[in-house]
C-alpha cells in the first residue's frame, strides 16, 4: 500500500495472494471479497493520496494529514479481521493450521527477508524522512523513485532501459489527469469562494439544526454519497474545498474532518454503483460480482460503519497524531 494508490494496491494483493490462498481451501469470491477492504486500506496508512489532495486543496500540511486516518485505519484493521474470523469459520474448505517447525519457519523468513531487504527499505526513505524533517513528501516521493530505479536496474536487474518509456508515458498521463483535475477544480474553488457555496450550505444546515454533532452526521451522509457517485479524488476535492469550510463553521477539526473524509472515500470506492475497487477485484479474481459482493458487505457493514461511527464522534482519534507532532516539529 506504500503506493497510497487503492487500485494500485489491489493490483498488488490480487497477484500476490489469490492463487496461495486458492491452495490453502480459500474459495476465490470470498478471497476476492478480502482483497477489497484490504486494498482501500492503502488510503488509510501513510502515504495516502486522498490525503496528499485534501492537504493541497486545505492548505494544510500534508505530513499531518498522513497522520489523520491512521489511528482509524489501524481501528479498522482490528474490524476486519474480526469480521474475517467470523466469516472463515464457515468456510469447511479452508485447511486448518498445521504445527510447523519453528526453526524451518525462521529460516524462511530470513531467507526471503533477504531477497526483500531492499524494497522494504522504501518505507524508511519515505516516511522516516517525512517526518525526521529530511525531506518533504514532494521531495521524498522522488527519492523513492531514485531509489526503485537503483535497485530495479542494479541490484534485481528487472528494469531494461527500452521499458522507462512505457512507464514515464503511463506515469505523465496519471499525473496529467490530475494536474488537469486540481486546474480546473481551484477555478471552481474561485468560484465558489465568490459565490459563498460554503456559508450557504451551513446557513441551510443550521437552519435545521445548530447541534455541531447532526450537522457532522449531514455532512457524513453528503461526502458518502458523493464518493458513491464520483471518483475518490474528485470527492476528496469537494470535501476540501467546498465541506470543510462548512465544517469549520462549526468547530470541527480540520484533521478530524480529515479521517472522515478519507473514511467516506473509502466506503465509496467500494460501493455502487461507480465502485472501481469493488468491480476491479472481479476482473482480477475472474469471478462475477455476486459471487463475492455479499462478503464484501459483511466487511462494509461490521468493519466500515463501526470505524466510521467511532471517528466520527471520538475526534481525538484522528487527532491526536497531528497535533503530538505538531508540538514535536515546533
């Protein structure tokens, strides 16, 4: 999930762990079903991008609002598995844990720790360096494609010249659809700003209620559907530039707004009808969507829901992080 992309990270899981899980008595829908709350996790765990534009859009920094959802997403890690532990015990096919021998085990482990000691250095560049002060998440995002471009053509030797190509054409069109995305979106900002959007949707808020908590449970059900109908990058957008100024009317925290909106996103990735995520792990899987799309569900309604109710009204949850090293860095 270093990626903080969650298709990119559904990519990664669905090649890594389908055909080993299929061995050990998974049945692919449900292994399918696994793969999609796991992968939008990518957007919960640092270095997320829902986070990396709703700093931009907020004018906040970006190396607190990575810290936002990770007390949540690490509640919500602790949801899913739960729910999983539930769901597998009814599942007969699944092969039961077989006593090993612990030294075998630890020999493996080291053996391919090994051959993976360089990737799992990236982290360390990334993150450590964020937040040791070396470097910013801009600069520390191309140390690690240095880094990956080191190791991929010296050390794994995997990377051939005649591929930087295809990769730097296909890396220029996903950055080139969301520069064009954020120009025409801070337009749009402009012009909401002028016209007061903002403080006419608090104004129709508080003329129903002027409790902080209901008008935070508004906003909720808006960002929800919004990332049920839309992309998660244009949903973080609006919930940046257009729901947050209306949640700060109320004194709601910018960080704590933050975990919400991320949340929601998250959610909408994985519910219809746009859901890339939940669509995207059928195609991968080769399985059809009601074949899986009732565990998924299981997972949204015990894991996701209880996650977001909790955020929602323990703000100190997504908030604390921020804040503790805020007072560090000063």
């Amino acid at each position: 999930a270093i990626s903080g992309s969650a298709l990119a990270a559904l990519t990664g899981l669905g090649s890594a762990f389908l055909d080993p899980m299929e061995k050990r008595g998974y049945p692919r829908p449900y292994t399918t079903a696994l793969l999609i709350p796991s992968s939008t996790l990518s957007q919960m765990i640092p270095p997320s991008g829902h986070m990396i534009i709703y700093g931009f859009m907020a004018q906040l920094p970006i190396s607190l609002c990575f810290l936002a959802p990770v007390i949540p997403g690490l509640i919500l890690v602790c949801f899913l598995l739960m729910v999983h532990f539930f769901l597998v015990r009814k599942i007969p096919s699944v092969q039961k844990e077989t006593a090993t021998d612990f030294r075998a085990d630890a020999k493996q482990v080291a053996t391919t720790g090994r051959k993976a000691f360089f990737p799992l250095l990236i982290p360390l560049f990334i993150l450590g360096g964020i937040y040791g002060g070396i470097w910013t998440p801009t600069e520390a995002a191309g140390v690690g494609v240095v880094y990956t471009l080191v190791i991929g053509f010296l050390v794994y030797r995997s990377l051939r010249f005649n591929t930087i190509g295809e990769i730097l054409s296909k890396t220029g069109a996903s950055i080139g659809s969301i520069a064009m995305l954020f120009f025409f979106f801070l337009i749009i900002s402009r012009v909401l700003i002028l016209s007061q959007v903002s403080d006419s949707i608090l104004d129709a808020m508080l003329s129903i209620t002027e409790n902080k908590w209901l008008i935070l449970a508004m906003l909720n059900m808006l960002m929800l559907f919004i990332g049920m109908i839309m992309d998660d990058a244009s949903g973080t957008l609006i919930a940046a530039l257009i729901l947050l100024p209306v949640a700060e009317g109320v004194g709601i925290d910018p960080y704590h707004f933050a975990a919400i909106a991320d949340l929601n996103m998250s959610i909408g990735l994985m519910s219809p009808p746009v859901a890339p995520v939940l669509y995207m792990a059928g195609q991968i899987a080769g399985v059809p969507l009601n074949s899986y799309i009732k565990y998924v569900m299981y997972f949204l309604v015990f894991a996701y829901i209880p996650t977001m109710l909790l955020t929602m009204f323990i703000p100190s949850l997504s908030t604390w992080l921020p804040y503790m090293f805020s007072s560090v860095a000063r």
